[in-house]
C-alpha cells in the first residue's frame, strides 16, 4: 500500500508541475482531461486507498486550472 501511495503522489506532483507550464487554453484543457483520467484510474486501481486524499489532490489540481486560465486571461 505505501509503495501505491507514493505512485499516486509523484503522479499528482507531476501534473502540478505540467499545469504550471501551461502556455495556452489548449494546454490546460489538456491538463484538465489528465486530472480526471488519472483520478479515475487511481480509484479504480486501488479501491481500497484514501478516497478523501484522492480527493484533496483532485480539488486541489482543479484549483490550479482555475488559476491558470484566470492568469491566461489576463495576458
């Protein structure tokens, strides 16, 4: 379980990082269509993880979308 845990953490730094490299709309769409494909696939995998850290890590890649495409607009 923990090496499991650590899987799904390295993935959500990494998809933190992508959003933050984002240069355009598309690029962040993109990014949205990972968060979800990569929630699902984590619940799916292991259902017996942290559903509710899951979904700390998910709010918080949906945060940083908003705030990307808020800083996009303003460019």
């Amino acid at each position: 379980m923990e090496q499991h845990s650590k899987h799904y953490s390295n993935t959500h730094k990494w998809v933190k990082k992508v959003i933050n490299s984002c240069k355009t709309y598309k690029q962040v769409n993109t990014c949205y269509k990972i968060i979800e494909l990569w929630e699902n696939k984590t619940v799916l995998e292991n259902p017996k993880i942290n559903g509710y850290e899951i979904s700390m890590m998910y709010s918080e890649l949906d945060y940083l979308i908003e705030y990307k495409l808020k800083t996009l607009k303003t460019q």
